[in-house]
C-alpha cells in the first residue's frame, strides 16, 4: 500500500506540475516542492488509515516522514566472502553521493568534447551517452545485489525527478522570460540528443534518459512482483540485473566498439554493425561467466536473441531490449520449472 500511495502521489505531483508550471512559473524548486508535498500527504493519509492506535513514538512529526527515516535507518546485512557487514541504509545514499559528485568533472569535460563541431561529432555524442550508462552501472549494479528494496525505490524516485526535470525543460521553452535553471537544462540535454529525441531540441520532451533507469527498473520490479528470492533458480536470480547489463554493459560495449571498429554494417540498411553486436554479445557472456552463471546455452541463446533484438530495432533500445531480456528469462525459468 505505501507503494501505491507513492506512486499516485508521482502521478499527481507530475499533474500538477505540468498544470502549473506555465501559469505559476514557480521553477524547479517550486516543482519539486510541490511534488515531494503531495506525495507526502498520499502516504501520510495511507499510514494513517492502516495504522493502530498505539502511542506515536516521536509526536508531531507526521507518519510520513517517521516511515521514511525508519526506512533508511533500518539495518542492511551484507555477506562479503565469509564475513558478514551490517549497516544502515544511510551508508548507501553515501556511495551514490560519491559516485555523482565523482562524475561531475567528467561530464563537464564530455560536454566541452561534444561541442566540438566537426564531422565525428555524432560519433562523440553516441560515446559521451554511453558515459552515462557506465555510471548507471556503478551505481545500481552493487545495490540490486545488497538492498534491492531500497533499490526498487529509488528507481521510482529517480524517475519522477526526470519527469519533472523535463516538464519544467519543454514548459520553459521559447518563452521570454525563462529561468536561468530551465535554460540550462535545455542547453546540457541539447548537447546529448540523438535521434530519437530530435524533437527535444525545439521543445518536445526527451525521453531517452528516463527510459533509461525505467529499463534498468524493469526486471528488477519484475523479480519482486514474482516474488524472487535466493532459493529460485539461476534464471530468475538474473532477473533483477538483467537491465543492467544489456543497457550499461552490453549496449555500450557494442556501441563504443561499432564507432571504433566497425566495418560491417548488419543488412537492411542498419547503423549497427557486426563488430559491435559482436562486442555487445561477447561483453555481456564474459561478465555473466565471471559471476558464476552457469547453464551455458539457455544463457547463450538468450544473449543471441538479446543482441539480434537490438541490431534490428529502430525501437528506444532502453526500453525494449531489457523488456526482451525479462521475458526471455521467466519464459525460460517457467520452462524448467515445468518439467
């Protein structure tokens, strides 16, 4: 129920905020004020009508937020070799902290690469994104193994700040008096765009980015719906990296070795080439042979249907391709498990 209650709380947040934004012109911080207000009430009316009447641990401060600092200081255990860690939560939104502001320096100096106007520049471009899938990697990778309910969360918080990001973005566009924050996150999405949102650079929405970490979001709400846990099988156990690894590994490892070695383009008149879904196919085998996946062809056969996918789709390959791998993976499982 709090899931729920968070996620009607998004939806009408993000209403409000594409009703709003041209009439109030409140900026971002009005935006997210407005959000983060209105789902708070959604959770707070929810804990109130399914909470008992028991005396209130710390009074006047709303169940709402009494949930969320419980939720995050809530102790996570963690079994590195044959030691075992327990910490809170707390320490997780630390790394990711560090993570971010450890990428700062690099994205400035990616958008400076970018810039440059010349002939490869399209080709920097496809590079400088995949930049961001690497980061995607670093930070949801280690998590989905160690808390994937905090995990699980944060995708959907994730999300709607992107909403809302590019509400105020497409809101603010062509308009005479835009804010300094709006104008500047049109030029830094403006410097990113491919072709799928090439409308974004005259006002329509970019898309990309938020399919990204939805892709990414995808097999792992999936796992939890199907209730996944360390005694499924190895197929099902994948399930929450699968996006992942076929977005932060195995698309950005075919792109950037298409760019840099590609000679032979797929038929049909398509940009991938074989070099680079060979790369894709060969980085996201390796990896799952490193962590210990075994069952050989039924993981073969699904990375080859997985790469095949994403050489013929002129579909978001964010979106698509971790759909494809979930599928393929409970199709499988529910196969063997039918024996």
């Amino acid at each position: 129920m709090i899931a729920q209650a968070g996620l009607a709380g998004c939806i009408v947040g993000i209403a409000y905020c594409q009703a709003t934004s041209r009439l109030l012109n409140h900026g971002m911080i009005g935006s997210l004020a407005g959000v983060v207000g209105i789902v708070i009430g959604f959770l707070e009316m929810t804990l109130r009508s399914t909470s008992t009447s028991q005396k209130e641990s710390i009074p006047y401060v709303p169940r709402s937020i009494r949930w969320i600092l419980q939720f995050l200081s809530n102790e996570v255990r963690v079994e590195i070799l044959s030691s075992v860690m327990h910490f809170q939560r707390y320490i997780i939104l630390g790394y990711w902290s560090l993570v971010l502001i450890a990428s700062v320096p690099l994205t400035v100096k990616l958008c400076k690469w970018v810039r440059v106007d010349d002939a490869s520049q399209k080709r920097r471009v496809i590079t400088a994104r995949k930049f961001f899938h690497l980061v995607a990697t670093i930070l949801f990778t280690p998590i989905t193994g160690i808390d994937s309910d905090l995990m699980a969360l944060s995708y959907a918080i994730a999300v709607t700040l992107l909403m809302i990001l590019e509400i105020i973005r497409c809101c603010s566009f062509g308009r005479e008096h835009s804010n300094i924050t709006s104008v500047s996150l049109n030029d830094f999405y403006t410097i990113f765009l491919d072709e799928k949102d090439s409308l974004a650079a005259d006002g329509g929405l970019a898309i990309t980015h938020i399919t990204l970490i939805v892709g990414c979001a995808m097999p792992l709400w999936m796992s939890q719906l199907l209730n996944v846990t360390d005694d499924s099988s190895m197929l099902m156990r994948l399930l929450p990296y699968v996006g992942v690894l076929v977005l932060g590994i195995g698309d950005s490892a075919g792109a950037i070795a298409g760019i840099k070695f590609g000679k032979h383009p797929w038929p049909g008149g398509s940009s991938r080439t074989l070099e680079g879904s060979m790369s894709m196919f060969v980085s996201m085998f390796v990896l799952l042979r490193l962590g210990g996946v075994d069952n050989l062809s039924k993981v073969g056969t699904t990375l080859t249907l997985v790469t095949l996918l994403e050489a013929s789709t002129s579909q978001i390959d964010n979106l698509c391709l971790p759909l494809a791998f979930t599928s393929l993976v409970a199709l499988l499982a529910a196969v063997d498990a039918s024996r």
